[in-house]
C-alpha cells in the first residue's frame, strides 16, 4: 500500500499564503516606491550652506500652489539677505526690487526657486560663489518685466529748465503714450557773454543743423532751444526739438530727458528786471 505524506498539503498552502499575503504584498510594493525628493531646507555632508528645496508643483491644487509659492520666496529670501548666517549675503535693494517683481508675478517664483536651487548648490559644493548667484538676482527684474512697461505716463509733471548742466530729468514713459511738452513763452536767458537775450525757442538766427558741436543738429534745432531727447530700453536715442511746444509719442518703452542745446553752461545767465530773475517753466503732460 502506498502512503501519501500528511504535511505536502500543508506546505503547499503555507505557500501560497506566503504568495497571496496581502502584508507581504504590501511590504513588496511599499519597497519598490522611489524615494521622494527632497522639499525645504536642505544640505548634505561636506556643504557648506543649506539650499532651499521647492516642492513638486504640479502635483499641488492652486490654493496650496499659491502658499507654496509665497512660502518659498520668504524662504529664498530670508537667505539673501544673510538670515542663514552662512555666508550668503546680498544687496537689500537688489532682494527688494526682486520680490517686488515676483509679487506683481507670483507664477515666476516657481522657475526663481529652482534655478536659485542650482546656484545655491554650486556655493554648497564650492563650484560656484556668491558674487555670480547675486548678478543673476540683480539681473532677474529686467529678464522678468522684459517687454513690459511699469511707468505709463498718465499725469503731468512740471519743472523749471535749469540752464547750467546738461541732462536735467529723466521722464520715463511706456510704448504709446503720447506726450505733450511745452515751455513758457516769457522767462528769457542766454548762452554766452554778450549773447542775445533768447527764450526755449532758442536764437532764431543760429542754427545748429548739421552741426557736429551741438548736440541738437538736426533740422530745426537753432542755438540755445529747448530740447530734448527719448531714449528706449535698448538705447536708441532720438532727438526732439521742443522749443516752446511738441507733442511726441512713443514708439517703445524707453525715457524722456531734456537740457538747452548748448555746448558749455558757465556762461549762461538768466535774465534780471530788478530782484525778479526769470525761470522758464517745463510741462510735460498726457497729450489725448
């Protein structure tokens, strides 16, 4: 008679509830879980600072996005300007004028933190120094508002033409604003001894056109006038000769600055009747 083995049906279920074992599926699948990165302050083993780690914001919904946000501008800056004590310490202003940008656009801190992430571990690793992680920070506002205009010209502004230096303002004004400058009529003074007494038209029987001694020589500036120049972002400049009225619009975001079409300013001189000097009064004002 042959005798079958009690225990064979015993291993084989002790088998397969070692196979079907919800725990040791669970402990197989917990195992194979890559590990998450990092998120916060971080360092490792030889740095000499603690970087700051930005979460996964994609995986985030939009109101906890936006703390996060928020939170780790506070945090990068708290480091900027030297709060970690580890050596990392950068212009007030240049942090300033940053998180100013950033607030106006809050998305933009999500690029900031990781790529202030890779120049904070190239200090760590001493691969990198802080002079070129802080260029990059003073550069990110122009990089960030490119294109944009933060100065739209939409009031008036009054001055007084001040004779004895060059470049006396600079007005700045946005891509289609449409200026009108103007200067008073009666406040007269001169550009050399023994010189006519002329107004912000300048003198009328010296005129500077072609001139490589003016400064204003195209056609229409005369010796003396009133001008002034716009100036965009990229430094294309163009010359416009006011004398008592013009109206400009802008073509590009740039900047407005004007002085008198002269050559030297120690020999000028306001007109005296009595105690009362002349001063000629400067508006520049929205132009609809």
């Amino acid at each position: 008679m042959t005798r079958h083995s009690a225990r064979a049906p015993s291993l084989l279920v002790l088998g397969l509830a070692l196979v079907l074992s919800p725990t040791a599926q669970a402990k197989k699948k917990k195992n194979a879980e890559p590990a998450m990165p990092p998120v916060g302050w971080q360092t490792e083993e030889g740095w000499t600072t603690k970087c700051y780690f930005p979460p996964n914001w994609g995986a985030m919904q939009e109101t906890d996005r936006k703390m996060a946000r928020a939170k780790a501008l506070d945090e990068m800056k708290s480091q900027w300007l030297g709060g970690l004590d580890d050596g990392v310490s950068f212009s007030e202003r240049s942090v300033d004028d940053l998180e100013t940008t950033l607030l106006g656009r809050p998305e933009g801190i999500e690029a900031v933190a990781a790529q202030n992430l890779d120049y904070c571990k190239k200090v760590a690793t001493g691969q990198g120094d802080t002079g070129a992680w802080e260029s990059w920070i003073k550069g990110l506002p122009a990089k960030l508002t490119s294109g944009e205009c933060r100065t739209p010209f939409d009031y008036t502004m009054f001055d007084y033409l001040d004779i004895f230096k060059d470049w006396n303002r600079t007005v700045p004004i946005c891509e289609g604003n449409k200026v009108r400058i103007t200067a008073t009529l009666n406040d007269k003074y001169r550009v050399r001894d023994n010189g006519p007494w002329i107004n912000a038209a300048g003198d009328p029987d010296v005129s500077t056109a072609g001139s490589e001694e003016f400064p204003c020589n195209m056609e229409g500036c005369f010796e003396g006038m009133f001008y002034a120049r716009f100036v965009t972002e990229k430094g294309v400049e163009t010359i416009l000769p006011v004398g008592t009225s013009y109206v400009f619009e802008a073509p590009e975001n740039g900047e407005i600055s004007y002085r008198i079409n002269d050559t030297t300013f120690y020999d000028n001189k306001w007109f005296k009747t009595g105690a009362i000097e002349d001063h000629t009064a400067i508006e520049i004002s929205p132009a609809n």
